[in-house]
C-alpha cells in the first residue's frame, strides 16, 4: 500500500517521464503512419532510428550544437529510407525483407562507425543537448506546468505535428492521393497519380521524423550514443500506428499508451518494487503484443499495404 501511495505522489513526476518515453515513439510513428496509408510498410524503421540517434549524437558532439545533430540525424535518416525506396519502390523487392536488412546495416553500421571515431573507451561520451524550455506562464502552474510544459523543443514539436499530420492527410488534395495510392494503387495511376514519387516522398518524409526521434533519443532523451540504443522503439513505433488505426489522433494515443508503460517501468525500478526487474522491463513489449492481439481482429490496413508495384 505504501508503494502505491509513493507511485501516486509522484504521479506529475510519472507524467511528465511519460510525455518524455513518448516524444520518439510519436515521431517515428507519424512518419510511419504516412508511409503506410501509401501502402509501404517499413520494418527499417528501427535501424533509422539508430542511425538517427548516432549522427545526431556525432553532430553534436564535433559542433557543440545540438540543432545541427537534429539536422545530421535527419539527413542520415532520409539516405536510408531513400535506399529503402529505391530498393522497393523502384526494384519492387520486398518490403519486409528489405526493411530486416535496413536494421542489420544500421546495428553493424553505426557500430562500426562509433568504434572507428571513438574506439573502443568503455565510456560513454557526453554531448551538449536540448535544453528544457518551460512555457511562458504554463510553466509555472502547480502539478500540470513542471509535468506539461517544461519539455525540451521536440517534445512541442512532436505534439505539434499531430494535428498537421492529420490535416494533411484528410483535408489535402496530396494527402487525399496519397491515400488513394496505398488502397488502389493502379485506379491512382489512371488518374494521373505517380504511385512511385508518391511512395518514395512518404518514406523521405519518414527519414526525416525517424532520423529526429533517433536524435532525440541521444540529444534530449540522454547525453550520449549507446551501440543499439533504439532498443526496439521502431518495432514499438509500428505497433502504435496498427494501435491507432493509421490516424494521427490514434497514434498520440498509442504513444502516450507505451510512453507511460516505459515510464512505469523506470518509476517501479527506481522504487524498489519487489517484482522481478526481468518482468519490469518486459512492460513495455509485453503491451506492444497484447495491444497488437486485441487490436488485428477489429481494424483492417491500408488494401494495397506491403505490396509492390509496377507501373503497366
């Protein structure tokens, strides 16, 4: 009972680590989101998130500046979401095949490349990052400003892209062709919609949230690069678009879902619970499973998802 009690009282403390958890989830899953309604998936999305946090990582730490980190994490993103492309969009492999290769080139890649720059110090290196910006006035309200408006520019930005998001997709005509393109690829053709260009800027577009959620992840989530630092938020980040039914609204909410489940798991290892840490650090993808068993047998995906394409 005591337990409960502490978990309660620092319940701003847990929401604010849940906003926190969530900032690269809702990124790297927003960018999903618009590949997929193309009818792309990319399960390399966890290897942009690898590279995105090393170069990110790298940048900041040759600059001093975590802004051209940001901006290096992106651009890695996007060269390999545009190999990605060119692989399946242009070749027609497939998708799924393609995107295990991704995560393998980005594990050894990045490792490589860390031990190369670095070599093998068996410490980590510290980098300059984000600084926290509390909101003018929000910031100081009682229990929600330190848990709501006290975050780092990304965390804004990634709540900021939701509703953008949403706009483009079912208020554009762009984001309306793109839809057409991931449910009837060849009906978007016979109307003049480029299924390939399409397809191919939803995954630059991706590159780039991918490539910052990686960034985040070593410039505002920690202060450094740790070899397979992604641990598996990419695959966490696809659960969350099937979580959320491929809309940015249902996407904040699976984020923040497994935001908390990831905050809980650090809140219950900091307390001391007598569960087994094994079973608490299970949480996070123990949810994923049970969120993708209850959510596949009520929701149907983009038609034309994971297929490949050839113009006639």
């Amino acid at each position: 009972m005591d337990f409960l009690f502490t978990l309660l009282a620092n319940s701003d403390a847990l929401l604010h680590s849940t906003l926190v958890a969530a900032t690269p989830l809702l990124l790297a899953a927003l960018g999903e989101t618009l590949v997929e309604r193309a009818g792309v998936i990319n399960i390399g999305l966890e290897g942009i998130l690898l590279v995105g946090a090393f170069a990110g990582m790298v940048g900041s730490y040759f600059t001093g500046s975590p802004v051209f980190g940001l901006l290096l994490g992106g651009l890695s993103g996007v060269l390999l979401s545009l190999l990605f492309a060119w692989l399946t969009v242009g070749l027609g492999a497939d998708q799924v095949v393609v995107g295990i290769s991704s995560n393998l080139l980005a594990a050894g890649l990045t490792g490589v490349l860390y031990r190369g720059l670095f070599g093998v110090t068996g410490q980590a290196l510290i980098v300059t990052t984000f600084p926290t910006l509390s909101l003018p006035l929000l910031g100081s309200v009682p229990f929600l400003g330190p848990a709501l408006f006290q975050h780092t520019v990304l965390v804004y930005l990634s709540l900021l892209l939701v509703p953008v998001v949403g706009f483009f997709l079912f208020r554009t005509r762009a984001g309306l062709q793109l839809q057409a393109v991931g449910e009837h690829p060849q009906a978007a053709e016979t109307l003049g919609i480029s299924v390939a260009w399409m397809r191919s800027m939803a995954l630059l577009v991706e590159g780039i949230l991918g490539g910052m959620a990686g960034s985040y992840l070593s410039l505002a989530y920690s202060n450094t690069f740790i070899e397979g630092m992604s641990a598996g938020r990419g695959f966490i980040a696809l659960a969350i678009v099937i979580f959320g039914r491929w809309r940015p609204v249902g996407v904040l909410g699976g984020a923040l879902f497994f935001g908390a489940a990831t905050a809980l798991q650090f809140r219950l290892q900091a307390l001391g619970s007598a569960i087994p840490y094994q079973f608490i650090l299970m949480l996070p993808y123990g949810l994923t499973l049970l969120a993708l068993a209850s959510a596949s047998t009520r929701i149907s995906p983009p038609s034309a998802l994971g297929q490949a394409y050839k113009r006639e």
